[in-house]
C-alpha cells in the first residue's frame, strides 16, 4: 500500500513537471558596454541542457522547469545564476570579470583582496584617472587619495611634486614608481592615463618595507591594462580643448610713468626717466599680450583594443598627448604604445611580456612670466627701423627705465628643444607546478634616450643685454635600466579556516646614466642652417661620464589570516647596495601589521550598524639612499691653479669631494594605526589612519674641520647625522547610492601631517636667497620649509608712530622710516632691530590637505566633479614687490593708490620709493608671507551617453570637461598651488612660475 | 585653520582665565605712583638728543610710562608689562629723542604719565627749551708735558698753565692729582645759576709736589663749560730718586777700557717708560761685572750700580758695587726701576733666544728661498756686510758656543782697487744673494742714534716680511725705510778689527783684536 502511494505520487509529480516546463528567451549585454553578448552559454543548473547567445545576444531555451535555475557564463564575466520563476523572458546584464579588481589589491609582489590588507594602501582605478586630461597621469590622482600630497605648475612636460604621508627626510621625496612589477624612477610621464587600470599607494612602511632602501617615501604601483579572454574590442577615447591664463592686470604706459616719477619725488630726487612725458593710456606696449597666447592647444587621443581566450589574452594601445605652451612658444608632445600579451601554455606554463615604446618631444617653455609682468611699457618692442641692423635679433628694444630683458627678444633667441625615446619592457614567466605554488620570473628594462639641443644666438641690444658671441650646445643623456626579478609564491588554505600565504624573493637591478655633452661658440652667422656644434669655430668644449649604481635585494613576506577574522602580515627585505662600502653594504628592513575584522566576530552578527569594522595597526622601517653614487669615495676634479707673480693659470687637480667610507642607510621606521568601517548597507565607508614615521641616520653634508686642509667649497661630506618626523592623520569617507536611474557617489578625504626636522647637522639649513637674506631657515626641532625674516606690523601712518617706534629709552629703531613704510616688529626689544627679531613668520606646509570627489549619472547623463585644496599653509609671495616698482620694474595697475600716499590709505602696501632706505622690500618679512590656503575645482565634467538604439553596436559618450575652472583662495598671487611646489626644504616661494591653466576639453568615446 | 585653533583656545582660556586675572593684580596700598624727575627742565637744540629721566616706584607695580608731546609728535607708550616677564615695582626712566632738524620752537613741555597696574595714574612735565650747549669747551693752550722732579731736588714745585674757550661760557678749569691729593680749581664764573660766564679764561697756578711720594702719577687738566660739557688733558707727574736719562749703558769693562772700542761699547740699553730701562746681554764668562752709566765715555759723574748695603736695590753713591753675572754663555735681562732704584733680573738660555729671521731658515743651510716662489731653489743663508751689495758680503762667522753671535774681521787699510788706502768702512749687514737681490733679511743703523751706540735694526722689504723673519722677535726693528741708513766708521790706526754681531740683541761691537803687520 505504502509502495503505490509513492508511485502514485511520483507519478502525478512528473505530469505536473511536464506540464510546468516552459520556454525561456531573452537578451544577454555588458553591463560596461551594454551591447549585446555574443557567445554566452545559457544552461540550465543541474542539466546538460543549455545554449548560447546568438549575433544581438538574444538565446532561446526550451523545455526548462518553470522553478530551474539558469546559468549565464562567459569567458571574462562573472557567472551569474537566476532562478526561472516562470518567467518566460529573462534580460541579463553580466557583469565583467575585471570588476573583480574591486576586491583585489596589488601589493608589492602579489596581490591581496581589499577585505584583507593589514597595511595602508590606497587603490584607485584607472576610470577615475582616465577622466582628467593630462600629461602625468599623477596631476589626475590628486585628491583622491587622503595623505597624499600633490603640487605642480602648469609648464608642459612638467613633473609634479608628489608626497606621501610627509617628509621624512632631506634627500628627495618623491615615491617609488613601480610599473608592472618594474620600478622605473620618480617620473611616469611615459605612461597614458588610459592605459592604466589601476593605481595603488603604499603609503605606510608595513607596506612599503617590501621594496626596502627606496620605499621610505612610499611607493606607488602602476597596473597597466591587460588583455582579456574574449572577442575583440576596440576602444577609442579623444579629448581636445584650449587652456587659458588669468592675464595679469599691470600699469599702463601712463601709469607707469607717473609711479615711476613719483617714486623719486617721494624721496625728494629728481626722476631719472628715459621715456616720453605725460603718455596717454592708450599707449604703452602690452607685454603680457606680446608674450603669452590667449588659448594654448591642448589634445589626447588613444586607441586600444584588447581581447584573447582561455589560451592567450592580448592588448595594446597607441596614443598622442600634445600640449602648448601658454606662451607663443614651446609645446610637449608624446607619442605612447603598449602591447601586452600573455600565453597559457598548459595549465602549470604561462608567459608574457608588456611592452612600453614612446617618444617625447619638448620645445621648451620659456620662463618669462616675470619679465612679462615688469618690463617698462613705455619701451617698443622693437626699435626703430632706422636702426635695425642685418642681425635680427639687435633689432628688438632695450628697457628704457629697467634691467629687465626684452622677452619677446628672449622668446625670438631661444631656441632648446630635446627629444627622447623610451622603451619599457617585461617579459616574464610564470609557472605554477603545485596548486597554489607559483614561481614567477620576471625581466623588466628601462631604457630612455634624450637628444637636447640649444642654439643661443649672437646678440647685442646694449651693454648689460647681450651675448657677444653664439653658442649651440649638445647633450645626449641615456639611462639604461634593467631589474630580474623572482619570486615564489605559496597560498594554501587549512582546514577552511586558516589561509596563509608564503613568498620569497630575489631581485637584482642596475642603474646606469650615459651622458656626452658638446658646445662651441662663434657660429658664424645665426642662420638654422648652423644651429650645430660643428659650426662653432671657437673655444670647444666636452664633457662626458658615466654613472652606475646597482641593488640585490632578498626578500620574503608572510601573510595568514584565521577564518578572515585575524590577519597577520610581517616581511623582511635585505638589500646589498653599491653606495656603500664592504660594512654598510646590507641593510634589512622588517615589517610587520595586524588586523581585527571585528565584524566577523560572534558577538556582531546581530547588530545592524556596522557592514564592516576592521582595526588595523602596522610597523616596518624602510631606506633611502638617494645620494651620489660615489658619495663613499673620495675624488678629485680638474681644476686651475694661479702662479707666480704674474698670476699664471695652470691646469691642475684639486680634492672635488671628500668621501665618507662609514656612511649607511637612512632608515625610517613607520607606525600606522588604522580603522576600516561600512555603514548602512555598505554605502557609506570610511577609513580613518594615524601615521608616525621618524627618519634615522639622515643623510646630510656636513663641513668638514677646516685643520683637514680641505677646500671650502668642496670640504663637504656625507654623513649620517640627521632625524626627521612626520606625523599626522587621515580620514576617507566616501557614499555611494543609488535610486532608479540615478546614481551617484561622493567622497571627502582629509589628511594633515607635521613635518619636523629633529636633528640635522648643526645648524640651520637656509634656502630661497633673498635680497642678500634667505626665506627659508630649516633648524632642528622646527618644522621644516618654515619662512624665517622680520614680523612687519603694518605702516607707519604719520611721523608720531614713527617717533613712538623706539626702543625701551628711545633708541631708533629704524633711522630711516618715513610716514608710509613698514613697522618692523622689535621682537627682543633690544632696542636695535636686527638678526636677533627674526621669526618664524610662514609655513610652507600646511595643516590640512582636501580632496572631495562627487559625482552621479542619470540615465545616460553623467556628471562628476573634483575638488583640491590645502588650509593653513603659507606662500611667500614675492610678486607683491611688484607694487615697488623697484628698478623701474612696472607695477600691478592701480599700484599707486594700493601703497600709502597719506595717512589711512594703505595699511599693507608701503609708500613708493626709489631708495627703499627702510628696506620695506628688501627684507625678508611677513609683509610678503600670505595665507595660501586654496581649494580648486580640479574638474567638472559632465558626459551624454547615446542610446544603443542610435549608435547601433558601438557605444559613444561625448563629454565636457572643464579643469581647474575656479579657485577659492585669498592668496593674492596667481596660483597658490604653483607658489607651494620646490623641494622639501625650499617649499613654498613664490617666484611668479607658471601657473596651472583653466583648461577646457571635448571629450568623445567610442567603445566597440 | 591655525588662527581659527589659535583664537578658539585663545577665547577658551580666557573664559577660564578671567577671574584669575583680577587675582593676579591686586590692590596693595592702592596708591598712585611716585615719579621722581632726575630735572624738570632740559635745555638742549635742534637736531640734538636729549634724554628724561626720573625714579618711578608704584608698590602696586608700574604697568606703563606715557611720554606725550603733539608738537614734538611724541606719544610713546614704554609698557612694561610687556617688555618685563616681571611686574616693575621700581623704574628708572631713561628716554632719549632728538629734536627734529627743522624745529622752529623754542620750548616745549612734555607730558609724563605713569600707570600702575591698578590703572591709577601719576602725571608730571617736563619743560624742554632749545638753549643746551653741545659744543665742548677748547683748549687753546694744553698743558701735557710729563712733570719729572728728583726728590732731593731743590725746587719741588711747578707751574701749571693752561687757556681755554667756550662759545657759551666757562664754569671752571681745574688741576687734579688725585693720587698726591692735589686738586685745583679756578672758577671761572660767579654766576651761582650758572648763566653767564666768560668765554676766555687762562689756568695758571703753581704747585708743590711731595718728597715724601716717589712714583709716577697722573694728572689731569680740565676744562667746564656752564652746561658742564667738559674737556680733559692728562699727563704724568714723575717724582724719582734719579733723574729720567734719556740713554743709558750697560759697562762690562772698567772705565779706563771704555773708549777701546770704535763702537758699540758701553752697550746702549732700551728706555722703555720714564725712569725705566730695559738690558738684554749676553753674558760670555761667569763673573762679569757690570755698571749703567748715561756718560758713554765715563763713570762720572753718575754710575749706578747694586746697593752696597742691599744688593737687591741700585745705588748712584761713590760705593756702589758692580752688578756681577754669575752664569756663564747666557742671555740676561735686567729691569731697571730708576724711580725707586730698584732692579730685577732673569736669564735665558741660548736656545731660548729668539732669531730674528723665519724659523725655518738655518745659518749655513740652504734655507734661503732664492726668488721668493717657495724654494724654487733654496739656496745658502748666511750674513755678512757689505759696502755693495748682498752679492757681495763678507761673510760672518758664528760663534762656536753661542749661534746668536758672529764676528767678522777686517783690516786697515784696505784698498779701493785704485791703490787708495781706506780707513773708513761704510756697511750694511745682509744676507747673501748671488743675484744681489736686497732686502730679504738685512740690518741698519736707526738714523735716530749714534753710530757709536752699535745698534742694529733688523730690515725686510720682501713681501712685508712675513717669508723671512720671525714676527715673535722684539729686539731692534725697523720697518719705515727712510728710518734707517748704512753706518759708517772710521779707524784711526792701522790694524785688524773684529766686529761682533749679535742677531738677537741687534747688538754689534767693533774692536781692534791687533795691530798692522805694516
């Protein structure tokens, strides 16, 4: 009985399948590309039974379960399974497989997923570089990652200043670039944005410590863009638009003149003045109009295509970037390709090789901003034709009333232009014998060759502006660089809880520069046709070298996690450098970093706040040894000795440096506490840091005792003597959303570093000369790159402030103050005002950096923008001397009435003065310092999508960008961001560089 | 940022703080403060500096000090609270201005206001007219010639005269020996305010000096103008037991021996203060017995010599007693004290005797860097003088105990080459050059002394020196070469003559060691 029940049952269960099996269809796309999927394997689960997309993605299914579930895979997407539900049409969008980089991370020699790095790393992908229009892809990552510090003016080809969680030492900031596992300098202008798919910075040394003596400024891992498994895709992206400086507002001819005069009437001198009298405003020549261009053209254009299958993959790319100089000369221009491809020879077997070629072509930018800004108005452009001679370069006007040199005569002489070839390439080899046991062997070579040329042509156009016989010059510069590295690498998970991760290491590198450099002078005419140093007739001169360095380096790290809850990573990296001698030639550097995921924890399975809570802390000590290669050693260098009562010249040699044979490492040991956390549904991340990183062992160049003998200007030596801090935070908060079609993202990072030099070689470094003076003092126990002069407090309105300005029984402290000038603080009240009442009156660094992100799509719009600024830091703006008009230099227009001319009128700028006898713009004070805090739009960018059903098969974005189109600042000069680059110790001045442009671009990109 | 943190710790603390701060400056007698002005009235003229001063004292303690005077365009504020890290209970007051070069006013007042820290206020004033004097007074006739009396003098007095001018006035001129208790002064004015007073006014007094006081002891001049600007001459009163020779010798042979030499004997000894000499010898045998006589050719009518009673003293009587040098082949150095008749004495040895060329250079070595390039070559040194050129010396020869001394001998008549028979030598001394290049190391006559007197300044005019002398030696140098000449001397008999030259005491002495063999 009990057995026909079942029978019965079974029985009537197969009728109502049978009756219950329906037809499947539908369509299959990219969720990047939405077109349609060809190829894709539709399948029932459980069952044999299954299909493929055909042309336009669509399938058909016949016979399924109204309760199966479908299978849709394909090589490089995801495998996504959908339960039927009777649905008779079921879409899919699948999604690539290369999303999966979200969740993995590279890390110097490996990688890890996100979830389960224990250090402070930083990824971006290359979508979010790709956006900005640039020529390093470094301007594109600036505010996107908290910590890290980004700076550069607008010249073209320039490199920007990059710096990770502070200065730690003297001896250069910029990171480490690694590319595809190939360090490859402090400069990755080679690489095009487009082609690179994602962006990671180390930024403490429990990450960094892997890459050892030159991780102590972190290191910066550039993935570029591989192929994948596939049909073949075709993606072209071109942006083009103009950039555009703020033309600054100078005097006129008219007023040239009348501040000219009234500066000499102000200090009762007849005016020695050289040009007409009593010009109208309309005359005068426009020297910024007669320099600079209106709009310089800027363009980018990349093509790729990648695709592959299960045996190879493959990708390759060419692109062009072209940039003007915002002056009617010099441009830069490169032209970049990558291929890469990778073969799956067996499933233990695979090999590959990213190959990099590119060229790079400068004119140079002139830098004449500056003289732009001050040459007289009052003078021509050229002289009178009657005086022209047959040289054309003597025909262009001398200043009437200043030094300042003609520069539209200076843009006509110049000519310097450099080109340069490039070649990156890795090949490598990977093989996996064991499950979970790679070895992976890896060649990278880095070569780049420069041809730079410059002809400065004979010239007369008065005593002081002239060149009295033509030069050209030649110099070849190579740099061949070549790094092996091995790695073995083991992963293996026990007992479903316990995952560890083993790897060793052995690199070796080599560093070579060849350089050859040439000049003659006295070409005999300055026709192009004898633009060479074989055309020179007199004085030749050559000069030649080579340099080498070289490192091998050991190194092994471990990471374990149990059950995802606890995770441990420690490394050790020993390296051997030729910088050093026999007892300082190895250097080890460990590494070590713990996290909590707290979430994973029993106790917070039932709470509802956190998506995601993880603790991480961190420790490790990285090197540098950024120093001459031969700083250990000795040299001597030619040089001239004069005899004899006739004071003969002889040729000779004399001690060129001094070598230290003990000199060792810098070490920078590094703490790192950090907090990862998720809200709501994972919408809302944040990740907050605290950082601590202390340099020992700094290296600096002392004076040697003057007993030794040694010459003063080359007794110098290197020496282990100096100690830096950096410390600081850093908070991320970033939120994602999305409501129907629109979605959208916004992100805040904050992060702010202190940077002190704890002990440097005695005394003060100064820097940034000035009038006689230095700007800049950098003194054990300060921070560095602080402004260091007189405390100006305000001007003297009338002669009762001056007379009340005195010492505590009446000494005068400045003889020479007149009603208008500065009041310049008595700091020790010593009643003299001198050395002892300077201060620190600026820094360079400031207090908190910002970075906010945001952006949202609706439908096929999309829009995004980027914001960068810094709070608290100090620019020394030396252009406010343009209000002097000293030299006979022209001024900002409307400088008369900002400086004094009667009491109220001007509490900042001093009266005009041809004398200056009270040193109001010769001394170093804070009448130049100005707050410098800025934030910039770095971009807004807004993108139309088309509709698949117009553009067919492809898919086409036209986009408008506009890049840094506002800056909210006080800061008076032109651009507070340009005014903050220089080196660590030297940051901060403004010289008038060049600033960064409103640029402007249409963008269009077609994937296909 | 930074000033926003600033300002919000800064409003913090003082929200916290306020009530602190009354606490801090408590009443203690609540009295106003006390002002002293060291003058109410302060004459001086435009363009010049004057200085207000006073005594502030406040129990409460002074917060500040307002001088205030629109027409000057004076208002400064001297806030002590500031410039002290502790509260001033006691201030002296010292401000110094300067009247302004195009001031037309004859007077002004300025407003002294002082401010405790309780707020309370003293007020004061001070007159300020432009009737000051800057200009010093000047003498038209100085008194500054040394005062030297011997005390058993008959006349121990002197007369004092001095004249002086003032364009405003003279108060007084004064004589002032403070250490012998002298002080005179000649009022030149009887105004008691002090207003007028002649312009002229001539010092002239006599004064009697002690006998009972030797030593040597300033004097001062002086000359007070109405506004006590004053001008000040000095110069030394000497009361000795001897008088102040101007040359004095050192005799190592009797007096019958004195004049065997041609020069150089008695040895002239250094004058180096009033009544003070200085003797360097080199004493050749134990037991020579010296004398210091100023007569060159005599022991009369003054030879002084050791104390016959005290050995440690000097003595000008008729017993006097020879100094006697007990060490043999060493160097001496006697400090003469002719004030008191008191002497002191050391010796050296001869290797700490200084040369007076470069250490580097060796008699008798080739040590003489030829062309001055570094030794490019060296060549001999060695000295000798000469009536042509250092090319052509006659060479001396050094002494076999003592290297500090030569000698060189020579013969008369000699003959010029023209069979004229020479008596007479005129010389340098030098080193030798083949090429006769002058100068590198040489010595000379002062033209200041006698010839007799044998004293011979080392020279140099090779690259200021520094290549070929010692810069440690202090004898007899001369630098100036119009100071120096060649010396010249002339024998009167026949016969052969040693000179001897000692290099470190710039010494020589010329000596008849025999006579012709014509």
């Amino acid at each position: 009985m009990r057995r026909q029940i079942l029978i019965t049952c079974l029985l009537l269960l197969a009728v109502c399948g049978y009756a219950q099996q329906i037809t499947v269809s539908g369509v299959v796309t990219s969720n990047s590309d939405k077109l349609p999927m060809i190829g894709a394997t539709v399948q029932v689960k459980g069952t044999t039974t299954g299909t493929i997309t055909g042309l336009d993605g669509d399938y058909m299914l016949a016979n399924v379960p109204k309760d199966a579930v479908l299978v849709f895979s394909t090589i490089g997407f995801e495998t996504v399974e959908v339960s039927v539900n009777g649905r008779t049409t079921i879409n899919l969008v699948m999604k690539e497989a290369t999303e999966l980089l979200d969740e993995v991370v590279v890390i110097g020699y490996g990688v890890v997923k996100k979830g389960d790095l224990t250090s402070s790393i930083a990824a971006v992908k290359g979508e979010d570089l790709a956006s900005l229009s640039t020529g390093n892809a470094m301007n594109a990552l600036q505010g996107k990652v908290s910590g890290l510090q980004i700076s550069n003016s607008g010249t073209p080809g320039s490199t920007p200043r990059v710096i990770i969680r502070g200065v730690s030492t003297v001896n250069g900031s910029n990171p480490l670039y690694v590319v595809d596992g190939m360090p490859v300098g402090d400069n990755i202008n080679f690489l095009d944005q487009n082609d690179i798919e994602s962006m990671q910075v180390l930024k403490d040394a429990s990450a960094s410590a892997i890459y050892g003596t030159r991780g102590s400024n972190g290191v910066i891992l550039i993935t570029t863009k591989k192929g994948k498994a596939g049909a073949t895709k075709f993606s072209f992206t071109a942006s083009a638009g103009f950039q555009t400086l703020e033309k600054p507002n100078m005097a006129k001819a008219s007023e040239y003149e009348y501040v000219f005069k009234q500066r000499y009437l102000n200090d009762s001198s007849e005016p020695v003045y050289y040009s007409k009298d009593n010009i109208t405003d309309a005359e005068g020549t426009d020297w910024w109009d007669a320099t600079m261009r209106k709009t310089a053209l800027i363009h980018n254009y990349n093509l790729s295509f990648s695709g592959g299958s299960d045996k190879y993959t493959y990708s390759a790319s060419i692109g062009y970037f072209g940039q003007d100089s915002q002056y009617k000369i010099g441009n830069w221009q490169k032209l970049t390709a990558r291929f890469s491809m990778e073969y799956k020879f067996n499933d233990v077997v695979k090999a590959g090789m990213d190959f990099t070629p590119k060229y790079e072509q400068w004119n140079d930018t002139p830098n004449l901003i500056g003289s732009a800004m001050t040459m007289d108005p009052t003078t021509p452009i050229m002289r009178d034709q009657s005086e022209w001679t047959d040289n054309e370069f003597d025909n262009y006007s001398r200043s009437h009333n200043s030094q300042v040199w003609n520069p539209v005569a200076s843009m006509a002489r110049m000519n310097k232009s450099s080109d340069e070839y490039g070649l990156l390439a890795t090949p490598y080899i990977s093989i996996e014998p064991v499950k979970g046991l790679i070895f992976r062997s890896q060649f990278g070579l880095n070569a780049r060759f420069r041809l730079s040329d410059e002809f400065t042509p004979e010239f007369f156009l008065d005593n002081l502006e002239k060149l009295d016989y033509s030069i050209a010059k030649r110099n070849m510069k190579n740099w061949v660089d070549w790094n092996w590295t091995n790695t073995l690498t083991w992963m293996k998970t026990f007992n479903q809880k316990h995952n560890l991760n083993l790897m060793g290491g052995y690199t070796m590198e080599r560093f070579q520069t060849y350089w050859l450099e040439g000049s003659k002078e006295r070409i005999p005419t300055n026709d192009e046709l004898l633009h060479y140093v074989s055309a020179g007739t007199q004085n030749p001169q050559a000069s030649g070298l080579n340099e080498y360095s070289s490192l091998i380096s050991y190194l092994g790290r471990v990471m374990y996690n149990f059950n995802e809850k606890y995770y441990v990573t420690a490394s050790v990296r020993v390296d051997g450098s030729s910088k050093f001698l026999k007892d300082n030639k190895y250097a080890v550097f460990p590494a070590a970093s713990l996290a909590w995921r707290v979430t994973g924890e029993e106790f917070m399975k039932n709470q509802h706040i956190f998506d995601n809570l993880k603790i991480r802390g961190g420790w490790g000590r990285v090197g540098n040894q950024s120093i001459d290669n031969s700083a250990y050693q000795s040299t001597i260098s030619a040089a001239d000795y004069v005899f004899g009562p006739n004071s003969d010249r002889f040729i000779g040699t004399a001690v060129g440096s001094i070598g230290n044979s003990l000199l060792r490492w810098e070490t920078v040991e590094d703490y790192n506490i950090g907090v990862d956390m998720a809200f709501l549904n994972n919408r809302l991340s944040i990740t907050a840091e605290w950082f601590r990183k202390q340099s020992h062992d700094m290296l600096l160049k002392k004076d040697n005792m003057l007993i030794l003998g040694y010459p003063m200007w080359n007794g110098q030596m290197w020496e282990n003597i100096g100690e830096m801090e950096a410390k600081g935070w850093e908070l991320s908060v970033n939120w994602n959303d999305k409501k129907g079609d629109f979605s959208y993202n916004v992100g805040v990072n904050l992060s702010s570093v202190k940077n002190t030099a704890i002990k440097l070689n005695g005394a003060p470094i100064y820097t940034q000369s000035f009038n006689g003076d230095y700007i800049i003092r950098n003194e054990e126990g300060c921070e560095i790159s602080q402004f260091y002069g007189y405390v100006a407090d305000g001007l003297f309105q009338n002669q009762t402030e001056i007379n009340a300005h005195t010492g505590e029984h009446g000494e005068i402290l400045q003889p020479n103050a007149q009603p208008g000038d500065i009041r310049f603080k008595d700091l020790n009240n010593d009643g003299v005002l001198d050395d002892k009442d300077k201060t620190y009156i600026g820094a360079a660094f400031p207090d908190l950096m910002v970075g906010i992100n945001a952006g949202f799509s609706w439908k096929n719009i999309d829009f995004m923008a980027n914001f960068y600024g810094t709070i608290g830091n100090d620019v020394y703006n030396t252009t406010k001397g343009r209000y002097s008009g000293a030299g006979g230099e022209n001024v900002y227009a409307g400088a008369y009435n900002a400086a004094w001319h009667g009491e109220g009128t001007s509490y900042d700028i001093p009266r005009l003065s041809v004398n200056d006898a009270n040193m109001n713009y010769k001394r170093v004070s804070s009448f130049y310092v100005e707050d410098g805090s800025y934030l910039r739009c770095k971009q807004l960018q807004i993108g139309y999508t088309f509709p698949k059903e117009w553009t067919k098969v492809c898919k086409l974005r036209l986009s408008f960008s506009a890049q840094n189109p506002f800056t909210i600042t006080k800061y008076s000069g032109m651009d507070p961001e340009a005014a903050s680059t220089g080196a660590v110790t030297e940051s901060g001045v403004d010289w008038a560089g060049y600033p960064n442009p409103r640029t402007y671009l249409f963008g269009l990109n077609i994937n296909f | 940022m930074r000033k926003s943190l600033f300002c919000t710790a800064f409003l913090a603390g003082a929200f916290l703080c306020g009530c602190t701060e009354e606490s801090v400056y408590t009443d203690v007698d609540g009295q106003n403060p006390s002002f002293e002005l060291t003058t109410e009235h302060i004459r001086t003229l435009t363009g010049y500096e004057f200085t207000m001063s006073g005594k502030i004292s406040d129990k409460d303690g002074i917060s500040s000090i307002n001088l205030y005077c629109p027409e000057l365009y004076l208002d400064k504020t001297i806030n002590l609270v500031e410039l002290y890290s502790e509260i001033q209970y006691e201030y002296d007051l010292s401000y110094s201005f300067t009247i302004p070069e195009e001031n037309k006013c004859e007077s002004f007042k300025v407003k002294v206001t002082i401010t405790d820290l309780g707020g309370r206020t003293t007020e004061g004033e001070i007159l300020i007219t432009m009737d000051g004097d800057y200009t010093l007074p000047e003498f038209t006739s100085r008194y500054t010639t040394d005062i030297k009396k011997v005390y058993t003098d008959a006349d121990m007095t002197a007369t004092v005269e001095f004249s002086a001018t003032d364009n405003k006035g003279l108060q007084y001129l004064e004589l002032d020996i403070p250490e012998l208790e002298i002080n005179i002064k000649d009022n030149c004015t009887t105004d008691p305010e002090l207003k007028e007073g002649p312009t002229e006014w001539t010092f002239n007094q006599t004064i009697t000096l002690p006998t009972d006081k030797l030593g040597k002891f300033k004097m001062y001049t002086r000359t007070v103008d109405l506004l006590n600007n004053e001008v000040v001459d000095s110069c030394n009163v000497i009361i000795s037991m001897v008088y102040d020779y101007d040359k004095l010798y050192l005799a190592d042979v009797p007096e019958n021996k004195l004049n065997d030499d041609i020069f150089g004997v008695p040895m002239l000894i250094d004058h180096i203060d009033v009544n003070q000499y200085r003797a360097r010898y080199y004493n050749k045998d134990a037991g020579t017995e010296i004398y210091f006589i100023p007569n060159r050719d005599s022991f009369s009518p003054v030879c002084i010599g050791a104390d016959n009673s005290n050995n440690s003293k000097l003595s000008l009587a008729e017993d006097a007693q020879p100094i006697v040098l007990t060490e043999a082949n060493m160097y001496y150095e006697i400090n003469l004290n002719l004030i008191d008749l008191t002497y002191s004495m050391r010796t050296y040895s001869i290797d700490d005797a200084c040369y007076p060329w470069a250490d580097n250079m060796k008699i008798g070595e080739e040590t003489l860097d030829q062309w001055a390039n570094g030794g490019n070559p060296w060549t001999m040194f060695k000295i000798g003088w000469s009536n042509t050129s250092p090319s052509n010396i006659q060479e001396f020869t050094k002494d076999e105990t003592n290297p500090h001394l030569f000698y060189v001998d020579k013969t008369f008549p000699f003959s010029d080459g023209n069979n004229h028979n020479i008596m007479d030598f005129n010389f340098f001394i030098s080193n030798y050059h083949s090429n006769g290049w002058w100068d590198f190391i040489s010595w000379y006559k002062l033209k200041s002394l006698d010839r007799e007197e044998g004293v011979f300044a080392r020279f140099t005019n090779a690259g200021n020196g520094t290549r070929y002398i010692n810069p440690n030696y202090d004898g007899p140098t001369v630098y100036d070469p119009d100071a120096k000449e060649w010396t010249w001397f002339q024998v009167s008999q026949p016969g052969t003559y040693r000179f001897y030259f000692d290099v470190h005491l710039g010494r020589g002495k010329l000596l008849k060691i025999a006579d012709s063999n014509n």
